[in-house]
C-alpha cells in the first residue's frame, strides 16, 4: 500500500497509525497537528508513512502472538481524552482482545503520561 495516499486522504491532522503485528509503541503514531503525541515530536505524513513501511518488515521474535501474526497497519480516528486538571490531552487508550476472530474484552486505560518505550535506555 502507498502509505503517503492513503494518510493524505484522511482530510485530518488527528489520527493514530500503528502496525497490528508488532507490540508496544513500535511504529505507533498519535497524531495531532502533525505532532507524535509519543515523542513530542514534529512529524510529517510522510515520516509516518515511511515510519509504516518499515513497520512490515520488523518482527518480533520474543513471543508467539507477534511472530504469528501477519504484518498490517491499522489507521483509526484519534479520539481525546476529557481535559483533566493539572493534566496534558494526552489520549486514553482503548485495548480490545480478539479470540478467533471474535471479541473478547475491552480495557480502557487512563495513559497519564506517553512514552516512546526508549526512555532510559542508553
């Protein structure tokens, strides 16, 4: 797939794109106005789709589910969380389970603070 197009088509600066193979914040964008709300860091539709095209050749060989999987990108709608006070807009985080194909449980997770998964390593 041409990342660059489909991410253009959108007609929103506010999206999350994020591989479905692989696990933690590897290759995630959050996107609001051309900013990683991940990394804090300006980021163009272009870096995110090259970011994307990567994503499908890594693999994690650390665990069944993220070797078995096929790799695949998901694009979904970036929802906020509410203000909350003293706090960022850092968004809430929806973790939805499949089993065979069919959902099994849904978690909300309230994310106080974002991280690229590289804070502290060396």
């Amino acid at each position: 797939a041409n990342w660059s197009e489909v991410l253009l088509s959108l007609n929103t600066t506010c999206f999350v794109a994020k591989p479905t193979h692989l696990a933690a914040t590897s290759y995630v964008y959050v996107m609001r106005d051309g900013v990683n709300l991940i990394s804090g860091e300006s980021v163009s539709l272009l870096e995110v789709a090259a970011g994307l095209a990567e994503s499908l050749e890594d693999q994690h060989l650390d665990d069944w589910a993220t070797e078995s999987t096929p790799p695949g990108v998901i694009i979904e709608e970036l929802i906020d969380a509410p203000p909350r006070e003293g706090q960022g807009f850092t968004p809430d985080e929806m973790k939805c389970q499949t089993f065979f194909g069919q959902l099994f449980f849904c978690e909300w997770v309230f994310v106080q603070n974002m991280t690229s998964g590289q804070d502290g390593v060396d």
